[in-house]
C-alpha cells in the first residue's frame, strides 16, 4: 500500500502548524501515490478525540492515537516503527522543527530505510515519493529517491502549506510496546520559555541581532535603532541560548517565523536554521563585518563593516532626520 | 565511566564548498579540519572529567571518514581525548546518514562506553540527526542540541532548546547525547598538547574489524541516493557596500530606507 503516515506534534491539546502543513502535504503525495494520508500522536488526556478526528480538514484518513510521553523522539519511534510494519506505509512524513528530525532519524535506524531532511518539496515519479532538499547553504538543490519500501521525508520549516479541505478523520487508540530504552529519557519541564514575553510577530519593522552584537548589552544599540524605526527587536539562537534575549524574540527553526516589512540583521551570520523564519520578509538588511558571511547571499541591502561603528551613527542620522 | 566522542573532518569554512559532479558527493579536495561544532563535544567531555563529580577513565575521539581523517583526529586529541579510533574503509564511501549512524554505532559497540558525545552538526553535510540514529542502534536514549548538562547518579539532567521554548530532560546513562555550540567555550589546545597528539594511539578500523554488514553501507547499501542537482531559482543579488567612511554608508542606508519608504 502506498500510503503516508505523518507525526503530528503538540502541545497543550495543540497540533502544531508545521505538523499541519505534513498532513495537507502528506494527503496531496498519497493522493497521487494512489493511497491514504495517516496521522500518528502521542501523549496524553490533552489530546481529545475532537481535536484529533478535526486533522481530516486537513486530509488525515485516520489519526492513531498512542499514550506516551509528549515531546520526546524514541516512543514516537516505537509507534510508527510499529504501525509502518503492520500497515505498510510507503512513507513517513514530518513538518519542520526539531522533534521530527530526531523522530526520522531514528526510525531510519530502526527500519534500515532512507531518510532526507530539510526537504522543501516532493514530488512523484514512477509511482515512488522523490524529496527535494537544499543543499549547501542553498546554492543547490539536491533530489533524494529512495530504495526499500519505506521513504523517511522530514520536511524544512514552513515548507508545506496547511490546507484545510473539510471532513473529520477516524480516531484509533493505539497500544504500543515501547522499547525499554525509550522510556530511559524523562521529560522534566517541556517548553519552558525564557525571559520576558516580547511580541514581534505584529512589527512591521524588526531589528535582529546576532552573536556579532558581542554582549547582552549590545541588544541597547538595536533597541535604540528600533526605536527610531518604529520596529521591535529580535535575535537568533546563538544569543538566546546565551542568555543574552529572550526566547520569544528568537527567529529560526525552533522560534518564530516572520516576515516584516524590514528586517535589519545586525552581527548575524544568515544561517539556514535563522533564514527559514525570516527569508520572507519584505526588504532584508545585513551588516556584517565578514563579507563571506551567508547572509549577504539572501540580503537587498549589504553593509560589510563593524555595526559597532554603524549602528550608533545610523539612529542618530535617522533620529536627526524625524526631528528635522 | 567511558566516554566517546563522534566527530568528523570536514573541509576548512575558507574551501568554497562544491559538488563534485561526477560522483554526486561533496568535494572533499582542500584544506579540512575538524569539525568545529565537535569541539564542544570534547569539551563537553574535559569539563565532566575536570568537574569531579563523575570519574571519567577514558575519553575516546571515533571518526568515520576516508584516509586523511587522522588530522581530525589529532586534534580532537590535542584538545583532550586520549586515544581515538579511525574507522576507514573504501566499501563505506557514500554511505548515506543512515548507513553512516550504522557504522558509527558498531565502532561503538566494540568500545561499551557510558556516554556518546557528537556535535549540534556537520559544517558540511547540514545534518544534525546522526546521534538519533546512532542512539537507536545502540538502544540508548538519546537528546540533541543540549545546551545545558548536569551528570549525577547515572542520570544527565540536559536543557536544550525544541519548538516552544526550553526542555528540560532526564536522560539515563548510557546514552548519546549531542551538543549545541552554546554549552561551552571549547579551550585552545597548548603547543605541548598539540605536539603530543601524534603520540597518543590511534586505531585504525576497518568494517569487517567492527563487524559491519558490508550489504549496509556505502553506495550500494544505503537506501537513500542524492542527485539530480540544480540551482534554486535565482533570486536577484542585493547591493553591498563595503563600509568605509561610516558617514557616507549611513547615508546611503538612509536614502535605500527612504526610497523604499521604510522610515516613520
Ligand atoms: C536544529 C537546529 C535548530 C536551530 N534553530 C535556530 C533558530 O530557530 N534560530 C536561529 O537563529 N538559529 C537556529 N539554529 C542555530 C543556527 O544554526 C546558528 O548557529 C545561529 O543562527 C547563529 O547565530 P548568529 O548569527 O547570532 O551567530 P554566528 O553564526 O556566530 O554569527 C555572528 C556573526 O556576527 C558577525 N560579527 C561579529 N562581530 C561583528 C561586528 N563587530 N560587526 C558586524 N558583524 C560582526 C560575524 O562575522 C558572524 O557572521 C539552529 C541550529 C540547529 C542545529
């Protein structure tokens, strides 16, 4: 049978939108496979059966529901490790994040099949799902086919459209044996979020800083800059992890995604993981001392030079210039 | 307890990276290195040994990588390991990620150890799900992207940043566990450890040493095939200015706000 199964994440009795986005693509390649779209879940009372049987708006057949921990690879493994081997999936299918990455992988393990990851599209051909993935900080695209019976896709954040088509799907409880290394990791606190609420996805104006900022102080030059701007103020990884911004400013893979009218990248290399929660944006500026750095590849504007230098003098001219 | 560190050597950040066209691969050609997201892994590793708290006899660099690997190697070794391993064998070229992780996980098989540390990812390949599929070999848990490790009793308590926000995870030994690059300031390696680290002994394996099921690996076992290359769409080059009097490059950023009305 050449059908899909898709890991659905969540929190909170929440099914994340990128897992959305892996059901609307997981039923369009089903659909040209000739099979049906399937969603695995696991974790607890959260998930109601209401919440579970709405996935088939976004094309899910059936939704398997296993108890479990939330947020945690292995017994996801178990349970689709399981249920490709009874049904006999011809794909297993994630939206972007970091979860999934660590879910198809594994499962590549366990299965001994293919896996791709960060794939952008897919396609059908000879009756077999092709994944395509970026390549090379994106200066190429690179096809995966797969051998074997089973084809792991993990898709790039944002990657798949969520697409809502109506109807309910069929909601199965699901008893899985898991492995007893699966259990041996222990959620202890799940998405815990790190200093102070700052809203950023309502700018239209968003001024980023990197770890080339030098210090959590560094942040002032970018509020002020923001501040003459009319913009908010936004950061990569790097500088979250570090402590330096809170993790509700974080742009990227596992933070937001936006896409303002101006994105100011102050001392930020332009990694893929930070790029795919901004490349839409509309006007995109850069300084960076390193012209090699990636993120002048995918700016409009491109300023080779110490934003220590610039940045102060760039809101004082802007600031001279609202008060003029 | 053991620990053994995964790392790789991948070409220089200078090496303008390519795909050889022939064989569908990265171009290896160049100056390489190590991996620079490992070095927080042999940190990782020196900062449990120097803590105190858990014993650590032997901290162990593997590689997995064709004959000129050794160099990362050395310097994993300059930076703390006492030994390493090089897993080298013509029949393991093109393995996939899944057939490498398989691999990996044999050589580690044969070592037994208590703790696997790898890198957040490959400077080259873009990947970050090697310890995933290592972990499931081994049947060990596993966690990726750990900013944050407290070992005690057999458990490593790790803090690592998913999809909404901060996890804090208890992860029981033996496991495998990658790190993110802001766990650690990985140290410099001293001239004496640098000089020394020729002298520390270096295995060399070959698949059939570590018991690798030479059907699974490489081109031929891997289930997965890249090719088909081409170009993005292309998107239209933005403007550089090299900053050279900052009066001047702040006027023209201010003009590009203007013209494109991006000023309040
Ligand atoms: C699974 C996974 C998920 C991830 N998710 C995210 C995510 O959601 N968001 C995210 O941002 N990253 C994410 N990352 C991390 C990402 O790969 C990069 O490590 C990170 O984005 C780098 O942040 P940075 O640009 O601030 O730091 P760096 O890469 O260190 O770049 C700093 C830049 O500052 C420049 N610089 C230094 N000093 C100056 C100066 N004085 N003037 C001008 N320029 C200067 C340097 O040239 C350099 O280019 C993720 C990684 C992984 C593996």
């Amino acid at each position: 049978m050449s059908s899909v199964l898709v890991y659905a994440l969540h929190k909170d009795g929440v099914i994340n939108k990128n897992s959305l986005g892996a059901i609307s693509e997981g039923t369009r390649v089903a659909g040209e496979l000739g099979g049906q779209c399937d969603v695995v879940v696991v974790g607890g009372a959260d998930l109601t059966d209401e919440t579970l049987a709405a996935l088939g708006n976004y094309g899910a057949s059936k939704v398997y529901k296993v108890d479990g921990p939330e947020g945690l690879s292995q017994p996801v493994i178990d349970a689709m490790a399981q249920l490709i081997k009874t049904n006999g999936y011809s794909n297993a299918l994630f939206g972007g994040g970091l979860l999934g990455f660590e879910i198809g992988a594994g499962l590549a393990a366990r299965l001994e099949a293919g896996v791709t990851m960060e794939v952008t599209a897919i396609r059908v051909e000879n009756g077999k799902a092709v994944a395509e993935r970026p390549i090379l900080q994106d200066s190429q695209i690179s096809t995966s086919t797969y051998r074997g019976d089973v084809g792991i896709i993990i898709g790039r954040i944002n990657a798949f459209e969520v697409k809502e088509t109506g109807g309910t799907a069929a909601v199965e409880q699901l008893p899985v044996d898991f492995s007893p290394f699966s259990l041996k990791a222990k959620m202890v606190t799940r998405g815990e979020q790190r200093g102070a609420d700052v809203n950023i996805e309502d700018a239209s104006v968003l001024v980023a800083g990197g770890r080339g900022l030098g210090e959590a102080e560094g942040f002032k030059m970018c509020d002020d800059l923001a501040e003459v701007l009319g913009g908010a103020v936004a950061a990569t990884r790097a500088v979250v992890d570090a402590g330096w911004f809170p993790y509700a400013g974080q742009i990227g893979q596992t933070g937001r995604a936006v896409a303002p009218k101006l994105y100011f990248a102050a001392g930020i290399s332009g990694a893929i993981q930070h790029k795919v929660g901004m490349q839409g944006s509309e006007n995109i500026i850069a300084i960076n001392k390193d012209s090699n750095a990636p993120i002048f590849e995918f700016s409009d504007l491109g300023i080779v030079g110490d934003l220590n230098k610039i940045l102060p003098k760039l809101t004082e001219a802007l600031a001279a210039k609202k008060a003029g | 307890m053991k620990i053994c560190v995964l790392v790789k050597q991948v070409p220089d950040a200078a090496v303008d990276k390519r795909i050889d066209p022939a064989t569908g691969r990265l171009d290896r050609s160049g100056e390489a290195n190590l991996n620079p997201y490992d070095t927080h892994a042999i940190e990782a590793a020196m900062q449990i040994r120097e803590g105190g708290v858990t014993p650590v006899e032997e901290i162990v660099a593997v590689t997995m990588g064709p004959a000129g690997s050794e160099r990362a190697l050395h310097k994993a070794v300059s930076l703390g390991a006492d030994r390493s391993i090089h897993l080298s064998d013509d029949a393991l070229a093109g393995s996939d990620v899944a057939a490498t992780g398989y691999s990996l996980a044999k050589v580690l098989e044969s070592e037994n150890p208590d703790l696997v540390l790898l890198g957040q990812q490959s400077d080259d390949g873009e990947c970050y799900t090697i310890g995933a599929v290592v972990a499931d070999h081994l049947q060990m848990p596993s966690l990726t992207q750990v900013v944050k490790m407290d070992l005690a009793d057999k458990v490593a308590t790790c803090e690592r940043q998913a999809e909404y926000g901060y996890d804090t995870v208890a992860v029981e030994l033996p496991a495998v566990i990658s790190v993110g690059d802001a766990i650690n300031e990985p140290r410099y390696p001293s001239l004496k450890a640098i000089m020394g680290a020729k002298k520390k002994p270096l295995d060399v394996k070959a698949a059939a040493d570590v018991g690798i099921d030479a059907g699974k690996v490489g081109v031929d076992g891997s289930q997965v095939s890249c090719g088909d290359f081409k170009a993005p769409p292309s998107k239209e080059s933005g403007r550089i200015i090299e900053d050279e009097d900052t009066n001047e490059t702040v006027a023209e950023i201010v003009a590009w706000l203007e013209e494109r009305k991006l000023i309040a």
